[in-house]
C-alpha cells in the first residue's frame, strides 16, 4: 500500500478469462467450426486488447494466453486469460 498526500492506494492487477463456445452440427470434424471461431476470437481481441477500465489507474487490457479448452465433435471450447490493473484507495478527506 502506497500513501499519497490525500490518502491510501492499493494496486490491483485483475485477471479475468472469457470463454467461447462454438457449435457446428453440419461438420464434425472441425473445419467449419474453426472458421466461426477465428471470427469471435478476433472480434473479442479488437474489443479487449488496448482497452482500459474507466477506474482510478485503470491499464490497458493485455492478453495473456489463449487456448483450445475442450472439443467433441460439434463444439469447441477456446478460452482467453486477460490482466488490467486498477487502483484501490481510501481518502481520508
């Protein structure tokens, strides 16, 4: 914990995940559904990497891992690792 001349601050350095399922029941073997899946990924990425929280301290979003979690046949499972930080304060005032 740091003190400032208006009071105390904490750093917090958030990690979060966002899982995305996809579902294709024409194809099983993968094909189709990676394609979907490409698509979503890039979209999450252009909406997360680079965006910052509106909070004091508030960092840009980093992307830390991605990764195949789980696939059966029809569904794919791929999960994202995230990290931002924040500041958390008391002002004594």
């Amino acid at each position: 914990m740091v003190r400032y001349a208006v009071g105390y601050w904490s750093r917090a350095i958030v990690t979060f995940g966002v899982v995305i399922a996809v579902r294709n029941y024409r194809q099983q073997l993968g094909a189709q559904s990676a394609d979907t899946l490409q698509s979503i990924v890039g979209a999450v990425r252009q909406s997360l990497i680079g965006w910052a929280p509106e909070v004091d301290g508030g960092s840009p979003c980093m992307l830390q891992q991605g990764n195949l979690s789980d696939y059966d046949g029809a569904t794919t499972l791929w999960t994202e690792v995230y990290q931002t930080q924040h500041f958390i304060g008391v002002d004594p005032s």
